[in-house]
C-alpha cells in the first residue's frame, strides 16, 4: 500500500487504540463518537489487511502486526508533533489557552491556589481545568493530549517524564481536645504504633496509600468511615473522635481553621514524594514547556516533613 492512502487521523486513532486498550476510551481521548471510532478502526484494518486488535477480557489486545506497527506509529506521530511545534511561541499575556490537569481533590486544594494566583498573573487570558482520572488512564491521557500535565504522587504511573515538586509525609488528623492526642503526647518517644489500635479510623477510598498503611498495621477492623473525598473530613473529624491518615501539608491547613489537631507517627510509607508527570510526545510544545517550568518554580524543592 501507498503511505498516500493512510489518514493521519487513524494513525491517531490507532495510536490511542493501542494506549488505551479500548476502542471506547480511544473515542473518549480523541472527542470522538464510538461509532466513528470503530469506523475509523475498520477503515485501518481494511488498508492495512490485519485485524489490529482482537477482544481481550473488557478491552481488546493488539495483533503481532500491531505490536511492530505501534513503535513506528508513535516516533512518526511525536516527530511531526515536535515539527509543528518548534516554531511556535507561546506569549503568556496574549494565550487563550486553556490548560488541563489531572489533580485529586487533595491535590486541588494543595496546588490550585497558587497556581491560579500564578496564571491570573503571568497569563490573565487562560484558563485552567483540573479534574481527577482514574490512575490507570493518566498515561494515556497525557500521551493523547487530553490532559497536559498530572501532578501527584503517583510512582506506578508508567511512560511519563516526571520531576518531583515536593517531599510530604502521612500523619494522623483528630479533633482538637482528643484523649488520644493527649495520651500520645505524654508518652512522646515511647508511644508505639501498637497504640493506635486503641483509634477509630477514616479513610479516602481513592487514596490507596493510607489503606495500606492501615492494612500493614492490621488496623483495617478500626476503619469506621470510608469517603470518596479527603475534604468532606474536618468538618467529620471535628464532629467525632474519628482519625484520618492524609499528607500532613493539607492536615496543617485544616488545623489552621481551628478544632483540629495532629500527631505523627512512625509509619511505614509515611514519606513520599509529589510529581509533575508529562507525556514525552509533548516535551516541545511552548505552552506547555510554560507551564511545566512555573510549576517547577513555584512548588519544587519544597518539604512538608522536618
């Protein structure tokens, strides 16, 4: 076959195919209807005289002849989008951009103050659309361009370039006066994590890494609440003699506002460290380049731990 046969758009939409494992969610990447998105899939297969996918469990798997054809596909794809790109300048005071990123709801209320302080700033006319996705698809979205930029702590996120912006640690937040708070200070160096057993818990169901904290301490029988959002929790912890495990730079903002007050035990996995992950296809694009470098200004190098 002649390459004057082939779309540049079924390459894109064989690209995603092929990230996402789904021809539905390729749809959803690209702003396509899943009619057209099979369409364009059958018009592909019919070129190219291969079946490219096959159904697999709830999504489907590339054929042999997609697996070699998916290398190809992204080098061209990130060529001509590094070409168009090159010659590009990005004016931050004239840009009507809009800028989107994957935070959760904590990462929202961690980052979205001063990065909207910032763009209202540097870059008036743009606009800024945060919203969190499912873990398993923040690579594909980068690499498709659905979203620009993923900040977080997210160390299983696969394919992506990343820099870290800040070190943080787990603590526990309770309501200010608790008698467990008192007891864990009188006891200062030799309170054990064994006392936590004597604590009722709750807990964000999205965020992985305070249940396994809970289930490496065998305290999974003391969680009495599980959430969908960290930040339905003050008003919940200062209501009740519930603890909730988050970042302790969040936790210092809520104890701010009053009635709320934390302790810091020694976990395992306490300390971990924030992101900013970005596809490679896009590493030239000025805008983004933009924004990934204020970011990097603006939250880098910080330490929420002693």
């Amino acid at each position: 076959m002649n390459i004057k046969d082939i779309d540049l758009n079924l390459l894109r939409l064989f690209d995603a195919v092929w990230r996402a494992r789904s021809v539905s969610r390729a749809a959803e990447m690209l702003d396509l209807s899943q009619p057209a998105a099979s369409q364009g899939l059958a018009r592909l297969r019919r070129l190219l005289g291969d079946a490219l996918f096959v159904r697999s469990g709830s999504g489907v798997a590339p054929t042999p002849r997609a697996e070699r054809l998916a290398l190809a596909v992204q080098s061209a794809l990130t060529t001509l989008e590094e070409a168009l790109n090159e010659s590009e300048v990005f004016d931050p005071l004239q840009s009507r951009k809009t800028f989107r990123v994957h935070l959760s709801d904590i990462g929202e209320a961690r980052f979205l103050p001063e990065l909207m302080a910032l763009l209202r700033r540097e870059a008036p006319g743009t606009r800024l659309e945060a919203a969190p996705l499912p873990h398993d698809d923040i690579a594909a979205a980068l690499d498709s361009g659905r979203i620009d930029a993923a900040i977080g702590f997210l160390p299983t996120v696969a394919d992506t370039r990343r820099v870290p912006l800040l070190s943080d640690r787990y603590i526990v937040l309770l309501r200010e006066g608790h008698p467990f708070a008192a007891r864990w200070r009188a006891e200062g160096a030799t309170a054990g994590l064994v006392d936590l057993a004597a604590l009722d818990f709750a807990a964000v169901r999205t965020h992985s890494d305070t249940l396994r904290i809970l289930q490496l301490l065998q305290l999974e029988g003391q969680l009495r609440l599980t959430t969908a959002h960290f930040l339905s929790l003050p008003a919940i912890v200062r209501a009740s003699d519930l603890g909730v495990l988050l970042p302790r730079s969040i936790a210092q903002g809520f104890v701010a506002h009053g009635g709320l007050e934390i302790i810091e035990p020694d976990f395992p996995l306490r300390d971990f460290t924030v992101s900013l992950h970005w596809s490679r296809r896009f590493e030239n694009d000025p805008a983004l380049a933009w924004l990934r470098a204020r970011v990097v200004a603006l939250f880098q190098d910080r330490v929420a731990v002693p």
